[in-house]
C-alpha cells in the first residue's frame, strides 16, 4: 500500500517493517477505529514522503530536530534511519510515557528535552534536518540557522485553513511537496 502511495525508499520501508504490527494500534490506543484507519494512513504517507524527500537529497541523516509532536510515531519511525532525534515537549508525563516505548523498542537514539523552545537544542547544531509542525505564513528564517549548509526544513504552512508542507534549504530556496493539503488538527499519530 505504501509503495502505490509513492512511498518507495527501501530503506524507509524496511524501517517501517521493523516496528511490530500492533505498535501502530497500540500507539493510537483509544484514537483508533476502522472509521478513521484511512486518515491515520494518509498521515502516514505524509509523513514518510518528508523523510523520503529527506533522504533523497541528503544519502545519509545525522542530526534531526522535530517539533510539535503528539504520540511521537514520528519520532521512532526516524530514529531508524536518522542517527539522532532531539525534540521537545513541555509535558514531563508525555516524555516520561514515550520514553517507556523507547525502552520497550530498544531504540537510544531519541532526546527529548522538557522545554516550550526548540532553540535550546541550538548546542547540538547544525541539523540535517529540521521539520515543524506548527502553522507558519512564512518561512521560520531562525530555524535556519539551525541546518547546516546542506540541511533541509520542512515546515507547515497554512493556505485557507489548510496546510501544506514546504520544504527549504538554507538559501531560502521554497518548494511546496507534492502533497495533498490537509488540517493540521489531522495529524493524531505524529
């Protein structure tokens, strides 16, 4: 299904087979229900072309930063391709519950720090890759200065209450990714 859906980088596949099956039904926990099993895998799609987009400019990813999760999928789905994540989150219990799951996973790569600002991961620096999930009208130009010279950012921005996402490199060169527009609020596995 995902290859139909334009997903065809075999090492993003493979990551996703390494989760087990009943991870994604268990991460949605009372979220899910065959009702809205499509809009969970059209975020999944959407989810996996950043990182295709990703990994089709960039061979190999060292440092990502992402913002703005919910469950934190994201999170471990790049953690098996990328060899570091950092985020943050302001809520000490939502750390505390994904940090369980990543033990439960064996994946050490994941750093969550309890913070409302992404720029204190500025010591880390540069990114690879930096993706926002939050609405923008502009570009983030700080958040710039956060890639390194061949980094990439990918950001939401808000188009009629729609988003779509746009990619940037550090050039401010802008392309919006050939993806169906969609509510922000639609993101439930992020």
């Amino acid at each position: 299904m995902l290859r139909s859906n334009g997903i065809y980088n075999e090492e993003i596949l493979f990551s996703v087979e390494k989760l087990p099956p009943h991870y994604y039904k268990n991460l949605l926990g009372s979220n899910y229900n065959n009702n809205n099993e499509q809009n969970y895998f059209d975020e999944l799609v959407r989810l996996l072309k950043i990182l295709q987009y990703a990994l089709a400019h960039r061979k190999k990813i060292n440092n990502v930063l992402i913002s703005n999760f919910k469950l934190g999928w994201y999170l471990i789905i790049s953690s098996l391709i990328a060899k570091r994540i950092y985020s943050i989150c302001s809520d000490k219990k939502q750390i505390n519950d994904l940090e369980k799951i990543y033990k439960f996973l064996k994946i050490t790569n994941i750093y969550i720090k309890k913070s409302c600002n992404f720029f204190d991961w500025k010591k880390v620096a540069p990114f690879d890759l930096v993706v926002l999930f939050k609405k923008y009208n502009t570009i983030p130009d700080n958040c710039l200065n956060l890639l390194d010279k061949d980094g990439l950012l990918f950001f939401t921005k808000e188009n009629k209450n729609k988003v779509s996402i746009m990619k940037c490199n550090k050039n401010k060169n802008l392309e919006k990714l050939n993806i169906n527009d969609f509510l922000l609020e639609e993101n439930k596995i992020l």
